[in-house]
C-alpha cells in the first residue's frame, strides 16, 4: 500500500477511536447518573446506534476539516505547492493549521508545513 493510502486509512481509525471514546464516555455517565440497565448497552439497537454515533462522527470532522481548508485556502494560508494542485503548502501561523492537516490526511494529499 502506498504511504498516503496509509496515512489516510490511520487519520480515518484516529477520528473514529476518537469518536468511540467520547460515545463510551458518555455511556458512561448515562450509567452513573440515569436509571438504566447494563443490559442496554450490550443490546443490538444500542451497538447498531453506537456504530452510527462512530460513523457520524467521522463525517461531521470530515466537514468541518474541509471547511477550515477552504478557508484556509481563501485567507491563503494553504497554497497548492505544484502546478498539479496535489501537494499544499501550509503556512506555520494558519489559526485552524491541525484541522487543515487533517483534512490533507484524510484524503491523502501531500503536504508540506511552511516555516515564518
């Protein structure tokens, strides 16, 4: 597999962990601070909305790294770097650079961070 394929599959299982962290410890609480069962959470509806939680969760980051590349690209602290627009250069002082570049991973485009 190449190494962007790679990094791109790794960005989307990090969002996704991520996502599944923050729904098991809002089960949790539901737990301590709710009157339900422990049973709930091994039911099939609870897996099949947990699942959902995961997977709506990678596509609500997804939207909101696009949207801080675009504007990025607007403020033009993300430049395409080559005459082909694959490879984007970003600059050291881009306000929301973490969530550009993890736009870039999540669709496997090359970059380069840009010093001052």
């Amino acid at each position: 597999m190449k190494p962007l394929t790679v990094d791109m599959l790794r960005a989307h299982l990090i969002v996704a962990s991520f996502t599944a962290l923050c729904a098991q410890l809002l089960a949790c609480v539901a737990l301590l601070l709710l009157p339900v069962s422990q049973q709930l959470f091994a039911s099939t509806p609870f897996r099949l909305l947990a699942l959902a939680a995961i997977v709506s969760g990678v596509i609500v980051t997804r939207d909101f790294a696009q949207a801080a590349f675009e504007a990025a690209l607007r403020s033009h602290h993300a430049t395409p770097h080559d005459a082909h627009e694959h490879r984007v250069s970003i600059a050291a002082d881009c306000p929301q650079g973490w969530l550009v570049v993890l736009h870039l991973r999540l669709t496997g485009r090359p970059f380069v961070l840009a010093g001052h």
